[in-house]
C-alpha cells in the first residue's frame, strides 16, 4: 500500500482548473441552457434541448478530460486532435465497464416495479463508479481499455484505505447529480427560479468536484508503474 501526497495534488487540481477558466465558462452555459428549459414553451422544444445536453455531455466530459490530462503532459493538440485520441477510447472503456453491469442488474430485477429497478440500476451503477474510479484516469494516461480496467481495479484494490478521501470526492460528485435528478423535478413547476438556481449550483459543484477528482488521479498514476501512450 502506498502513500499519496493528497493535498498536494488536490493543490495542483485546484491550481489547473483556477487557471483555465474557459473550461468552466463552457461547462457553465452547458448546464445553464440545460436548466433553463424550465422557460422552454411546452412544444417538445424543452424536451428536445434537454435531450441534445444530455447528449452532448456525453462527449464533453472525456473532452475535458482529455485537454486537463493534456495541459497536466503539457501538450498542446489542437481540440480536433484531443478530441480524436481520448473521447472514442472513452466511450468504448464505459461500455466495456458497464453495459454488462446494466444487463445483469436488469435482468435481476425485471420482476419487481419499474421505480425500483431504476433505483436499484442506478445505485449499482454508482457503486461500481467509486471502484472504478482509477480506471477512466488510467485509460488517459495508458491509452489501453482492458489493460486500464484490470490495472485501475487492481491499483484500487491495493490501496483502497490511501483511497477514502477519493472516494468520498466521487461519492459527493455522484451524488450531487442524483440529488438534482431525483429531488427537483416537483420545483420544475412550483418554483422555476428556485429550480434553475439548484440545478445549476448542484451541477457545477458536481463538475468541479468531478474535474478535480480526475486531475488528482492522474497525479497519482503518473507516478506509477503504468506505460503511457
């Protein structure tokens, strides 16, 4: 079990994401359109927004994951490039992760009400994201998809106890997010204002908290036994 530098690193997270504040603007107007569709006539455009956000944060995240792992390499690709080396891996590193994880549970739980399996889907899709937490930051750094899954589970495993402040960031992260799916949706009509204010508070500290989170455990696995791409 090893020793982690942890406030050092989070140091370093802070210092990155402080000093690369386009980053956050475009995260900002991301969540911001996507909480103001509460104003949205009720024509299937707010739905249709909506949707499109969900569907471009998709994409977003392994692309600002892949320009913070590129200023911490000190590279300067352009976003096209970025975007080609990091955000397809990515995408094929979470099916591998976890579409045999959702149809396993699914199946598991296809005899009892809807609200529950999604529940239960959804809190074994969390649980399975603070072990993984290694995993997405490993791909970044190895360029590898089996290879990182095996190595950030075993990395993780190894030093799980070094791990718990980690986990906790991941923790509040997701559950920050769950927070804002499963508890605001009454304010939608009842409190607009008050919705758009927490919805969007809610999922930018989750953001930060998130991009933190990652730049710390590429710190921590840039120094470590992996080979990089």
């Amino acid at each position: 079990m090893q020793s982690f530098d942890l406030k050092t690193y989070f140091l370093y997270a802070l210092y990155i994401v402080r000093t690369n504040p386009l980053i956050l603007l475009f995260v900002a107007a991301v969540g911001l359109l996507n909480s103001l569709t509460v104003y949205f006539p009720d024509n299937g455009l707010a739905g249709i927004v909506g949707s499109l956000t969900i569907v471009s944060a998709i994409f977003i995240s392994p692309l600002i994951y892949g320009i913070y792992y590129e200023i911490i390499e000190e590279k300067n690709n352009p976003l096209a490039t970025i975007f080609k080396t990091y955000v397809p891996g990515y995408l094929l590193l979470l099916f591998c992760m976890y579409i045999p994880i959702i149809l396993t549970t699914t199946l598991l739980i296809s005899s009892t009400q809807a609200t529950a399996g999604t529940a239960t889907v959804m809190l074994t899709i969390l649980v399975f994201s603070l072990l993984f937490i290694y995993v997405v930051p490993a791909y970044y750094v190895s360029g590898k998809i089996i290879e990182s899954i095996l190595y950030g589970l075993r990395f993780f495993l190894g030093n799980a106890l070094n791990s718990a402040p980690l986990l906790l960031m991941a923790l509040m992260s997701e559950l920050l997010l769950l927070l804002a799916h499963f508890k605001l949706g009454g304010l939608r009509q009842d409190s607009p204002v008050l919705f758009v204010s927490l919805d969007f508070s809610i999922y930018m500290a989750a953001s930060i908290v998130d991009f933190l989170l990652f730049i710390m455990l590429i710190y921590i696995l840039r120094n470590q036994n992996l080979s990089k791409r």
